[in-house]
C-alpha cells in the first residue's frame, strides 16, 4: 500500500477471484465457466468485427439491445448493457444503494466488496438453517435489496412467489435480482419487469452462454430504472462493451439452439454429479445452477478441495463461518465430473 491511498480504501478487502493458472491438463472447476466452447458463429463475428477496431464502439450497443430485446420480450429501453454482469451490479449499487444494501449472509461476495468500495452501509441477513432465505426477514426494510437468484455458492433457487413477497412488501425500495446461474432451471423475474417498477434483473453471458472471457452482462428493468443505471454507466465509461464483446454477445443470441443444448448437457451431468456425489455420501443442496455446492462426509470442505487439488482438480473453497464443510463444483463436462468422481473416491478411502 502506497502512502497515498485514501484513508477510506485503506481496510477495503478486495475481492477475491477463484484462481485461473495456466497449467496443462488441469480440470478447472472453480469459477463456474462453462466447460463447452462459444456457440458457432462467435468466432467469426468476432473477427468481422475487428475490421472496425479503429473506430470507438457503438456505446448505444444498438444491435446487441435489439436482439436481447427480441430474446427476452421487453423494448430496448428496458435493457442496458455492461462490462460483465459485475460492472452493472456496481452501477447499481451506486444509483440505488445511497442509503444502504441488504443481501444475505451467504451469498455473491462481491456484494460485501462494492458496498465498501462506495461507502455503502450493508445490512446483512442471515439465510435459514437449510440455506434458504426467508421472504419475511425482508419485508418493510428502507434500504435496497440485492438477491442472488439462484443464490451462489448455494445454488438454490428461490421460488418467484416468495422473490414476489419480497418486492412487493418494498415499493419504495429497489430489489436487484442478480440471475447470474438462471438458465440451469430456476424461474426468471423477467416476468415482474413489466408488473413491478423497482425490480432490476442482472444477467451474464458468462455461464449458459460461453463468453466468460468477453465480458458481457445485460441489466433489465422499468425503463426509468435502466435510465437510471445509464446515468452511471455514461458518468463512468459509456464505451464499456467494446465492438468485439458486442459482435460476440450478438452471434451467440443468434444461436438459440446451442445455448438451449448446452444448459441441458449441464443440468443433465449436474444431476448425474449431485447423484454419484449422494450415493459417495456427501450432502448436496439442491441446485438450479452451473456448480453444485457439496459436503463431503469426513472431510472439511478444505481437506476435500486440497486433496483434489493435488490432483490437478480445482474447486472452490470458501474460509466463511457456516460454509466450512462444503466446496463449490462447478459442472464440467462428462469425462471431468467422472474424473472427480473417480478421485473422490480415492481420497474418502
Ligand atoms: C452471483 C453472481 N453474480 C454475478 C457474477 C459475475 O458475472 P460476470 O462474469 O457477468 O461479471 C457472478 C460470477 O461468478 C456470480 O456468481
């Protein structure tokens, strides 16, 4: 730390990535990837596109905006587009968090990281004894509400009924609903865009469609709400989705049938995983995501991911009070879930 750095940055704890080292033949299950290629076409917009690098992108993100309009049914007035999901989850905690933020106590833990980052108070609730949260421990709050739906590193989806409860009991405040993990079968609150004008749907194209590395997240809300968000994506960096990211996001939505069959292979090998690991005797929540969050029997969650790191297999491990038995398994392909398999059986010996 420089001597230079704001008093007020000087106990900020950053946020803190699974690991991504460049080592052949790893299995890399630990920052919920997807473990199948960009859809078809991708590489080849991409390229196009990189004939125009020398002008500044489109900011509007025009094409893009159309197309996400057209996927989820909503006019473009309602979608915003940003650097990753994170980048729109910042703005939004900026443009709606002035008097503070409410997320449960086992969740995304960047939430946490901006919330001290912009000097935003957070209110933190706690999830029941079954990893659940419970709609009533929100209701009648004044600060704005960011739910993880399905929550990570739970994986557990929250039905809409109860995410209603909890943006209909607070109307004067903003509830984000962060769907980063949505597409693996949980109920999407794109509903509630048209009903509800406090509710703002985060979504990624980092997880169901291939494109971690791209970054390119989309916000969708009430049209005052994504002006709102605009207010700060302008003030901040309006040139935030550069022109290969936007050609990138715009092929992949022109191949619904691949992202179709891409999250099915996922939650059909994530079902066949959550079995092999139950039958291995290991608790497994329930998940509507890309990763399963698991309890290995006799093993600390850390013994576990240390053990299988040591056999070229990355996890993730969270050092968090309440979590400390469990690991997040990203799903992988077939021939990687079975590898894990094959060493966890080795290692519960
Ligand atoms: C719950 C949740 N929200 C948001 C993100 C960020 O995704 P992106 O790659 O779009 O920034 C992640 C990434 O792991 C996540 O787990």
């Amino acid at each position: 730390m420089s001597r230079f750095l704001n008093d007020r940055l000087q106990a900020l704890q950053a946020y803190v990535p699974g690991e991504q080292p460049k080592v052949q033949n790893l299995i890399k299950l630990n920052t919920n990837e997807s473990p199948f290629p960009p859809a078809p076409g991708v590489a080849d917009a991409v390229r196009d596109a990189a004939g125009s690098l020398q002008l500044y992108n489109d900011l509007s993100a025009a094409q893009l905006t159309a197309l996400l309009a057209d996927t989820y049914g909503l006019d473009k007035k309602q979608i915003t587009v940003g650097n990753g999901s994170d980048e729109l989850l910042a703005f939004a905690f900026q443009a709606f968090g002035e008097k503070g933020v409410v997320f449960p106590d086992i969740t995304y833990g960047f939430y946490p990281v901006w919330a001290n980052l912009y000097g935003i108070d957070a209110k933190i609730v706690a999830l029941d004894e079954n990893f659940n949260i419970r709609p009533g421990d929100y209701r009648g709050n004044d600060w704005c509400i960011v739910i993880a739906n399905p929550n990570a590193p739970t994986g557990k989806a929250l039905p809409l009924t109860e995410l209603a409860q909890i943006v209909e009991s607070n109307p004067d405040q903003v509830v984000i609903v962060d769907e980063a993990y949505v597409d693996f079968g949980a109920e999407s609150a794109l509903a509630f865009v048209p009903q509800y004008e406090n509710v703002l749907v985060v979504r990624t194209f980092s997880k169901s469609r291939q494109l971690a590395g791209a970054r390119l997240g989309f916000a969708m809300g009430h049209e005052q709400l994504i002006e709102d968000l605009n207010r700060v994506r302008y003030s901040f960096h309006p040139y935030n989705v550069n022109t290969l990211t936007q050609a990138a996001g715009a092929a992949a939505l022109r191949q619904p049938e691949y992202f179709e069959a891409c999250r099915q292979k996922v939650m059909d090998i994530r079902e066949w995983t959550r079995e092999q690991l139950l039958s291995l005797g290991f608790r497994v929540l329930d998940s509507k995501t890309n990763f399963l969050f698991a309890a290995a029997p006799g093993l600390a969650g850390k013994e576990y991911q240390e053990g299988l790191r040591q056999r070229n297999i990355l996890i993730r491990y969270f050092d968090l009070p309440r979590i400390r038995d469990f690991t997040r398994i990203t799903v992988g392909t077939q021939a990687q879930m079975e590898a894990l398999i094959d060493v966890t059986k080795e290692l519960l010996k």
